[in-house]
C-alpha cells in the first residue's frame, strides 16, 4: 500500500496551528503529567478555587505555524490630544434685515403667526368634538373663534379672580361682557379642540391632541428671519394636574418647576423659532434612519435636540449657536461643525469635555479671581475661567484672545475692581439669554388656561409666544424705519380690540343684568377712544345712531352733533350729519 494513501494527503503549512502553554517556561513535562500523581490539578468543589497564576498556567493557545504572517496589534480607541493653544477669533457678519415699506399694525404682524388657517382649523374641530361628546354641534365659526381669542388677550392684561368677575355687576369689565356672554364663553372654552380623538389610536405621539397647532405655528416661526447668534434652551409650560400623566416633568430652578417641558431654539432678541415638544422615549419619534445618520446624533438626548433643531438654520456657515451644559460635549461642538457646518459655544461638564487638561479647581481658587487655562484640540478650545466659581466652556468660534475685564467688588478694596475676563465668557452672556427673554415676556401678560385637560395651557402659550414674536418683529421694524413702538401692553390690546371687530357685526349692548347697578363717575375730559384701521374702514355694520349726549364732531371740528356711529362709536366719537353726511361718508373711506 502506498504511504500517501495510508496517512492521507499532507497537510498545508498556511494552516497547521501548534499548541503551545500560556506561560512559554512551562514545560511539556508537567502538562502531560500523570492526574494521578500528586500534582494533579483536579479541584473538588469544596477546595478553594485555584489562583489566577495556576489557572493561567496550564492554558493552551492556538497559534499560527505561518511565520510570514505578522501579529496584527491589538486595535485601540484614538485618545483626542490637547495642547496649550487658543484657536482663532471667528468673525461673526452682522445680520441683514429687508427694509420694510412701513411699520403694519399689530393686527398684522399677529396674524403672520397667528394665521387664518389655524382659526379655521380650531372651530372645525371643535364643532367636531362637540358633536362626539354631546351628539349635537354649538356652531362655531372662525368669526366667534377669534371674538373668543380676543377675550383671552383681555384675560391676560386685565385679571381677575376668576372668569365669572370679568360678567358680574360689582366688577363687570365692558371690553370682555359686551364682546361675548359668559355662557358662551364658557361653552367655548369646554369644547374647544384641536384633533380628532378617533384618529389619534395607535399613534406614538403623545401630543396628539395640540400637535396639529404646533405644527402649523412651527411652519411660521420658521418664515421669521433670525440673527446670526441662535440659542438652545429650555422652556416649562405651567401645569400641575395628574391627567397629562409623565409628560408632566420637574425642573427645580425653573419659575414654573412643574410643567411640559418644550426645548427651543430662538435670536438673542427673543424670537422664537423652532421647538420640540418633549414626551420621554417616543420625543423623536417622526425622526427617520436618514435623518438620524446625517447629524449624527448622540445617545444623550440633549445633543439629539440641538442637532435636530439646528438643523432648520437656513445661513449656518454664518451662525453661531448657544447652549448650557445640559446640552453640551466635545462630540456635539465636532457633529455640529462636520454635518451641518456650524460653529457652536456652551458651557461644559467636567465628565464632557472630552478629556480637556486644564486646572484643578482648588489650583485655580488658589490663584484667585480671573485666572484663566485653556486648551484645544482639533479646532475646539476648552476654556477654563474663575470668576466667582470656576465655570468650563467648549468653543470652535470664539477662544481666549481678546481679552476683556468685568467689574467686580471684592471685600478687601471695598469697591470694584477690573477682572480679566476671556472673549468667550462675554459672548456667551450676550446671546444665550434669547429664550429666557422670552419666557419672560411671555409671563408679564399670560392667558389664563388653567383646565383639567392638559392641552388647554398649551395651547394659551401658543397665543402668548404669537404675540410675543410678532411684538418682537414689530420693534424690529420700527428701530429700521426709526420709529418709536408701542409697548408690548397696548400692542396686546390693539390685537384684542381688533379680533373683536374687524369685519363683525356689532352685537346689541343691553343694561347690566341689575338694576342697581351704578355707571362710574364721568371724566371731565374724557380721551377719545379711536377703533384701529381694520375696524374703521371695514364697511361693515357701520350705522349713524342717534343719543342723547352732544359733543363736537371728530373730523370738521366745527358742528356739534348727537350723532355717532354704531360701530366705532363709544359715546364720545361724535359725527355730524351736515352738508349730506360728508363727515360720516368721510370717516368710513381712507
């Protein structure tokens, strides 16, 4: 017989594998002992377990018997290096506005907002909920929807204790009881309605109920054209009921610390932009695969909402966005700039800086105040500052140079002195206050939705934010043309006074439900209440009405007259009826 067909065909170099101990000073000797001899290596089970050197001893490796082949090393994360260098100063353009024609009335500049779209969307779907619940329509029109809305904006000036007082006799307020009864209102306000519950099953989005509005409203915001520094930050929706369930969220340092958390994105005038409603798991779920490999987006969720909402900027090679450290790491600050191209400031946690070296706070107390350390690797610089505590930013637009001071007190001087204070920190506290302004002026006047559903204080703080940014955009206008703007009071009111008439028929005004009830003192001089544009030149439902009381007409300022006209009339606005109704036709015609 044949050797080769007895031991069969010879084996490949390439692939014999030789097994050889862990440990290259073993011998073969004691791996091929005898388990009977007293070296055996059995253990019982209730024999301490062996030690990691006799365990490690007797293992066999497979090794290749291909020496040509070299030993690929072990692959190794790539540590980010950090030298001591500032990075370069990034020039920033100035924004460019178009030049308006003219400064529009409030009415307007709501409206752009604030469309009639939504209007209509809100009283179809109101009429269909009041159809679910009770079986029967109320019959509500976009006309009486925004007579409603203009009752909210009254509410958010003027507020009293309850609803009930703006009607009662002791403490009726015209401008709300001669717009609208109290049980209309009411009946309004329970049946309003934004979706339909029937097509919301199965749907991921816990916002279903307001979402459509949101939408619409987002579409508007995002027309507005921002300024070139945009800021990220949160802001809390006032609600403290159980029904909303854990979209209700908690946050100690806010004003209102419970609520519906909302991240947005607005100009350091307090614009408002782009916003996501936050709702836990399900917060991104209209985000495709697509989308999410094109910004990259972390598992944090704070760099998931600053790269979604950053990514509706139009000019981002020319903007700059703000954040806290809530939102902030090194892979943000690099995600921002590789996939979408834009430069970012924010503060920083120590955990997130991406393995920055800079000083110890203890060091850096030590040295006292306005001592600075800084750092940079591939583009971003880490700048470390001590003020009154230490604070760290990341930054791939602005470093170190130049250098600025700020005034501070200090005990030992007993008066101010000048502390160094890096280009950075200053940029930072010019633009990140966007969104707190805001919030803040959206508090001064806020419409009252206090409800048990949960959806309700949404959707008053989409009628607050409306009013907010078209006043905003409004006093834009203004410093452009060089005019002086109204505050945001009177601008909140005008809108009111105009939801309420422009293209209605008045209403009939009767006595106070009590006959008691005692008309206040006349004025002697009593200011002329004039109806904005919209209402006046209408043509509708204007009507001379005859009255008792005689004044001098408003427009030739030579008759006196009793007449007046129904609609923009109050009982002082006089128009004569001489020389063929000149003055009355006058009035009515631009």
């Amino acid at each position: 017989m044949d050797c080769r067909t007895f031991y069969g065909p010879p084996r490949s170099t390439s692939s014999t594998i030789a097994l050889l101990p862990a440990d290259p000073c073993d011998s073969e000797v004691e791996e091929l002992s005898d388990p009977d001899d007293g070296d055996n290596r059995d253990f019982d089970i209730d024999s301490p377990p062996p030690s990691k050197k006799l365990r490690n001893r007797n293992r066999l490796v497979e090794v290749s018997s291909d020496l040509n082949q070299t030993p690929s090393p072990p692959a190794r994360s790539r540590k980010t290096k950090w030298v001591k260098k500032d990075i370069p100063l990034f020039t920033l353009p100035e924004p460019v506005f178009e030049l308006p024609e003219l400064v529009q009335t409030p009415f307007v500049y709501f409206k752009k907002l604030f469309t009639d779209q939504m209007i209509v969307h809100i009283a179809e779907h109101t009429n269909l909920y009041s159809v679910q619940q009770t079986g029967r329509s109320i019959n509500t029109t976009a006309a009486e929807i925004e007579v409603f809305l203009s009752v909210l904006l009254y509410m958010g000036v003027f507020e009293f204790p309850s609803l009930e007082d703006y009607w009662a006799c002791e403490s009726r307020f015209p401008p709300v009881a001669d717009t609208m009864s109290v049980k209309r209102f009411k009946m309004l306000r329970r049946y309003v309605h934004f979706n339909d519950n029937l097509q919301a099953e199965g749907c991921p989005d816990r916002f279903h109920k307001i979402r459509p509005l949101f939408d619409m409203f987002r579409e508007q915001c995002l027309l507005i054209p921002p300024t070139n520094r945009q800021s990220v930050d949160e802001v809390m929706v006032a609600y403290k009921g159980s029904r909303a369930g854990k979209l209700r969220q908690y946050i100690q340092n806010k004003p209102d610390k419970w609520g519906f958390k909302i991240f947005c994105r607005g100009s350091c005038s307090g614009i408002i932009h782009d916003f996501i409603l936050y709702q836990g798991a399900t917060t991104f779920f209209n985000i495709q695969e697509e989308e999410h490999a094109h910004l990259g987006l972390e598992d944090l969720i704070g760099a998931k909402v600053v790269s979604i909402l950053c990514n509706t900027i139009v000019h981002k090679e020319a903007t700059v966005v703000f954040y806290d450290n809530f939102f902030t790491s090194f892979n943000l600050v690099k995600t921002l700039q590789t996939n979408l191209g834009l430069r970012s400031v924010g503060t920083v946690r120590v955990n997130r800086t991406g393995g920055a070296t800079l000083m110890s706070d203890k060091e850096m107390v030590k040295r006292g105040r306005g001592v600075v350390d800084f750092c940079s690797s591939e583009g971003v610089v880490a700048v470390k500052w001590f003020d009154n505590k230490c604070v760290t930013l990341l930054s791939n637009a602005y470093g170190v140079e130049p250098l600025s001071s700020v005034k501070r007190y200090t005990k030992e001087a007993q008066q101010k002195v000048d502390v160094p204070c890096p280009s950075i920190v200053l940029a930072y506290n010019q633009a990140m206050g966007g969104i707190d302004l805001s919030d803040m002026l959206v508090h001064r006047y806020k419409t009252p939705m206090k409800s048990r559903r949960w959806y309700l204080p949404l959707f008053g703080y989409i009628i607050d934010v409306s009013i907010v940014n078209a006043w905003l955009i409004y006093k834009r206008d203004c410093s452009i043309l060089k005019q002086k703007p109204m505050p945001l009071k009177k601008f909140r009111l005008s809108v009111a006074a105009t939801l309420k008439g422009a293209d209605k028929v008045p209403g009939r005004v009767g006595q106070p439900p009590d006959a008691k009830h005692t008309p206040q003192a006349r004025r002697p001089n009593p200011r002329v209440l004039h109806p904005s544009q919209e209402v006046r030149y209408d043509a509708v439902g204007h009507w001379p009405t005859y009255g008792t009381q005689r004044g001098r007409c408003n427009l030739c300022k030579s008759g006196v007259s009793r007449w007046r006209c129904s609609k923009c009339g109050d009982g002082k606005l006089f128009l004569c009826l001489n020389n063929k109704n000149q003055c009355f036709v006058a009035y009515h015609q631009r």
